[in-house]
C-alpha cells in the first residue's frame, strides 16, 4: 500500500530538463566562481604566512633588544636601596625582579608581534599578494 502512493507520486513527476547549452553555461560560471575562490584562498594563505614571518622576527628581535638591556636594568635595580618604610610588595619586587624582567620582555614581544601581524594584514591589500 505504501509503495503504490510513493509510486504513484512519482509516476506523474517528469521533470524539465535544460538544453545543454544552457547547463554548460552554468556549469562554466559555478566552475568560475570556485576557481575564484580557489586563488583568493591561495593568496589570503600567502598574506597571512608572510605577515607570520614578519611578525615572528619582530618579536624576536624586540626580545633580543631587551634581553641585551638587561645587564643595565640590573644595575639600576641593585642601585635601589629600600629602608625599612618600604612596603613589603616592594621589597619582593625588587628581590625577585629578574622574574618580572622576563615577564615583562615575554609580554611586550608578544604584544609588538601581534600587532605587527595585524598591521600588515590590515595593510597589504590582496593584488599585492600576487606572484
């Protein structure tokens, strides 16, 4: 019984069919758009690992750059004498201040990294990116 109605509703289908012109037509333009995608893909790739380069060599090299000053920092902070006013969250500051050194070196390559990497990607504009 059930097979006679899904049979009889598809007994009365017979649908349309295009000319092949026209389906090689539209072929053609979804073979067009995909290939489209397909490049600006491949060049939004090549945008994003160039800006990743760049990036990373930024922040390695402002770590360097304050790794080096580093000798400089320490004789400042030995130079700091505390009395015994001083609160006591300075005075673990100032005995553990390597830590927060490089601390603070760590953070400010990651910050001048990321915001070289959006930088740029918010620069170069996508024909730039071309072979």
């Amino acid at each position: 019984m059930e097979q006679d109605d899904i049979k009889k509703i598809f007994d009365d289908f017979a649908p349309e069919l295009d000319s092949d012109e026209n389906f090689m037509a539209i072929f053609q333009r979804n073979i067009n758009a995909a290939e489209l995608i397909r490049r600006h893909s491949i060049l939004m790739r090549r945008r994003n690992k160039r800006a990743l380069v760049i990036a990373s060599l930024a922040g390695f090299v402002i770590g360097v750059l304050f790794s080096l000053a580093l000798p400089w920092v320490s004789g400042i902070v030995e130079g700091i004498h505390l009395n015994a006013d001083s609160p006591l969250l300075l005075c673990k500051i100032l005995d553990n201040w390597t830590l927060a050194a490089w601390t603070f070196i760590a953070v400010s390559s990651i910050f001048v990294s990321y915001n070289v990497y959006d930088t740029y990607v918010s620069f170069v504009s996508d024909d730039s990116c071309r072979p």
